[in-house]
C-alpha cells in the first residue's frame, strides 16, 4: 500500500510518502507531483512513513526528483530511515541528484 | 492488452495460449542455462552461485569466468524490475559482461565500459541496473572488488564471529553517463568465505512482514559458515524459503558464495 499526501504552503510543495514505494504502487508518485501550483519553487518529498521501497520504487523516485530538478525546482527527500537511506547511497541516488 | 508489437508495419499474428507457453517454457530453459547452479575451482578458491527468479525468469544474474592468470571474474547483478523485459538485459548484461572481459584488466574498468554501454538503452527505458564485480588473484592472493550501486559483499574471517560488508561503491548502471568507480582489494586468507548477493535475499519477507534483511542473511552466513560455498549457497537458499512465506519472496534472489583455501585447491 501506498498512501501520498500533498500540501502546498506558497512556493513549497510537499508530498508525504508512505507505506511500500514498489513496482505495484509508484504510478501514483508522478500524478501526484502533477497537483503542485505552477509557482512551485521547491518540493520536499517527505519520506518518514515510507517502509520500503525496491529498485522500482527508488528508481521513481529518482526520475521524479530529477524531472523536478530540470524545472530548476529544489528538491529535498526528507526523514528517510537509516535503511532507506543507506539503500539509496548505496544505488548512487544522492550522487546523482547533486550532479544537476 | 495485446501481447504483440504495436508498432509492427505488417499484421501480426497474436501468440495463442500454447504459444505462449511454449515460449515461456523456452525462456526458462535459456535462463536455467545461463545463471543456474554454477560452480568453479581455481587455485586457492572455490566459488558457487546460483540465481531464482520470482516468476518463470528474472533479472538477477550472476557469472564466474576464469581470467587467463588462472584466477577468477565474479560478477553479479540485478536488473530494476521483473519478468519478461528485464531478463531480456540481464541477458544483454551477461553477454557484454563476457565480451568486456579479455578487454578490462579491472572491475572499475569493466563497471565504467558496460555503463556507458547501457547508459542510452537504459535511460531511454527508464531504468537502471546494479552490480558488483570481483576479480581474484591467485598469485597474490587478493581480491578487487568495484560495485555500481550493488549491495555489499560480505566477508567472513575464519576468526570472525559475524560477515563484516566491504563497503564498495559506485553509481548504479544507467544513472549517470560517465560514472567512475573506485576499487577495494582485500587479502583473504585461509578459510574465509565472501558471500555476494541481490536485494531480493534481505527483502524476503515472513508472515508478520519483517524482512529478513542484511543482519538475517550475516547470522545465517555465521551459523552456516562450515559449509563448503556449492552446499552454503543452496543451503541460505533454504533459510530464506524457511524464513519467507509463499508470498513473501518478492524479488529474484542471487547468491554466490566463496572458499579460500590456499593453493591446494583447483
């Protein structure tokens, strides 16, 4: 299950991630982004209540924060757990969001 | 949805249900052929490995090419995703792999020259790979190890309680255009085992969803560290199938294992 929740505060968009990022459930990551106002300058995906997410789900969430990025939009994945996190340094995630 | 090419300038006959079966059927073979049980010798180390996809095939692979110095190239690897499409890469993967090899003297040059091989294809697909890649020297007995976003390997010393990882890393396949990647080489001595393995190993789930994770495959690693690697492999198979219910193997699962212990082997 994935359950995704968006609010925008002026030119912060935030989208709250949680539950299982995975090959059944990361269609709904990109409509998701869509609901963000045109303004939007910075989006903050939200990723304490994600529990998991496998090589689908990170991948999405790659694409989507690079598509973000190439709209010159900040992206910021925050409160990820140790695991999570780990798992996306190890993948090269951050390395590559930073090349932008 | 149809099961044919959409964009097929002549008509194309659909596949019938046999069909389809028999090409799976077929591709099951292939994929038995390429990443199932293998097992190899060289001197000094004994190395076993073995690939189950989730359904009928996968996108883990895994392969052991003895190197003309008479050692060894253990590479392993996994496709994003599952089924038909990523095996299609994982057999690509393999192939290149194979073809790379007489031609890199490192696991940093070969992970370097198949990205930016696969960098195009899998950017236009959306997806990326990991992998791991070691080469073992007899002559000094060491191990080079570079990795594109792949778990760990795990290194168990003869007087180690537990698999410590050895922390390689690098991006994973398809992500950045022209990515370099950083060697690690160890020293195994006599009676240390090195395991290698995908994620679908520590994402196996059991009835209450806890996954048997990095720390459940070290301590079956330790419990079972007696066992020669063509019996270890196997054998963590089983404890994972133990620990998972039907449906908590969600993901192709590869392992491969290896013994160090010194020239009289091979």
């Amino acid at each position: 299950m994935l359950s995704l929740r968006h609010t925008q505060s002026g030119n912060v968009f935030t989208l709250a991630i949680a539950g299982e990022l995975a090959l059944e459930t990361v269609d709904g990551l990109q409509r998701a982004l869509t609901a963000r106002s045109p303004d939007t300058n910075r989006v903050i995906l939200d990723c304490e209540k994600l529990l998991f997410a496998d090589s689908t789900g990170v991948n999405a969430l790659l694409q989507a924060a690079l598509a973000l990025k190439r709209f010159t939009i900040r992206v910021d994945v925050v409160h990820l757990s140790d695991d999570l996190k780990e798992m996306l340094d190890i993948l090269g995630f951050f390395e590559v969001l930073d090349s932008l | 949805m149809r099961g044919i090419p959409e964009r097929s300038p002549w008509p194309v006959r659909e596949p019938d249900r046999e069909q389809w079966v028999r090409e799976m059927q077929f591709a099951v073979r292939v994929q038995e052929a390429l990443v199932g049980d293998t097992t190899i010798s060289v001197s000094g180390a004994l190395v076993s490995g073995r690939s189950v996809p989730q359904f009928a095939v996968g996108g883990d692979c895994f392969d052991l090419i003895p190197l003309p110095n008479g050692g060894l190239r253990i590479t392993i690897a996994d496709v994003m995703g599952k089924g038909f499409g990523v095996a299609m890469l994982m057999t690509m993967f393999r192939t290149a792999v194979r073809m790379a090899t007489p031609e890199t003297d490192s696991p940093g040059a070969l992970l370097r020259r198949l990205n930016r091989q696969f960098y195009g294809d899998l950017q236009r697909l959306g997806s990326f790979l990991t992998a791991a890649c070691i080469d073992y020297s007899p002559s000094s007995r060491q191990l080079t190890m570079a990795s594109a976003g792949h778990p760990y390997p795990l290194l168990l010393r003869t007087m180690g309680d537990t698999p410590e990882p050895i922390k390689v890393r690098g991006v994973s396949v398809g992500m950045m255009p022209d990515s370099q990647y950083m060697e690690v080489s160890v020293s195994p001595a006599d009676g240390d085992k090195l395991v290698l393995f995908t994620d679908g190993v520590v994402e196996a789930r059991n009835a209450e969803g806890s996954e048997f994770s990095a720390k459940g495959l070290a301590s079956a690693i330790a419990r079972l560290r007696g066992l020669p690697a063509e019996v270890l492999v196997p054998a963590l198979l089983d404890t994972v199938a133990a620990f998972a219910t039907e449906s908590g193997v969600r993901d192709d699962v590869t392992l491969v294992a290896a013994d160090f212990a010194g020239p009289r082997q091979g």
